[in-house]
C-alpha cells in the first residue's frame, strides 16, 4: 500500500473513530485522546491501541467492540486488531484542544 493510501485510510479510520462517543462525556474517543495509536499494514491489517478513561468504566466491554466494529467497516480495511491498554494511564492532558474547549476543562 503507498503511503498516500495509508494517509487517505488513516484519515477514514479517525473519520469513523470520531464517531464513537463514551456515553458519559459529549465528546468523541478519538479528541478525548483515547486512541493511542493507529498502525496499518500494507495487507490492510489495522491494529488500533486504545484506553479508556478509567478501567472501572461502564463501557469497558461496549466501547472496544464498537471501536473495532466502526474501524472495520472502513473501506480499505481487511482486519481490525485492537488492543486496549492502561499504560499510560488516561489524564485529561491527553484530549484535544477542541475536546478541552467543549469540556471547559482549561
């Protein structure tokens, strides 16, 4: 896969993980900064690294699954591995400016 491809895939991946919210913050996982990291293979193997705000989080078992399902429906896309760690653990640093912003968390 070029790397001109890999750019236009990744951009759709963070397109459909903008879509995926934790049902507790009106923000979505991908501003919030619990992707931590998105890899693709030139076979269109995606493995997605990813937190949650907290390991206690009701949504620990929904969100992954909804994460993996969302990556895997973009074209492009032939596998989802998905990973969910804790280390480094989550802090409000890690969001965007624009997630800041609409948290009011400045």
């Amino acid at each position: 896969m070029a790397a001109m491809d890999k750019q236009a895939l990744e951009e759709r991946i963070i397109a459909a993980l903008k879509t995926v919210y934790d049902p507790e913050i009106p923000v979505d996982i991908y501003e919030l900064g619990l992707v931590y990291g998105i890899d693709i293979h030139d076979d269109g193997l995606v493995r997605v690294r990813m937190t949650l705000t907290s390991p206690m989080c009701p949504v620990a078992d929904a969100l992954p699954m909804e994460v993996q399902q969302k990556v895997a429906e973009v074209d492009g896309v032939t596998e989802v591995d998905l990973s969910v760690v804790y280390d480094p653990p989550w802090s409000k640093d890690m969001m965007s400016e624009e997630a800041r912003l609409l948290l009011d968390m400045f």
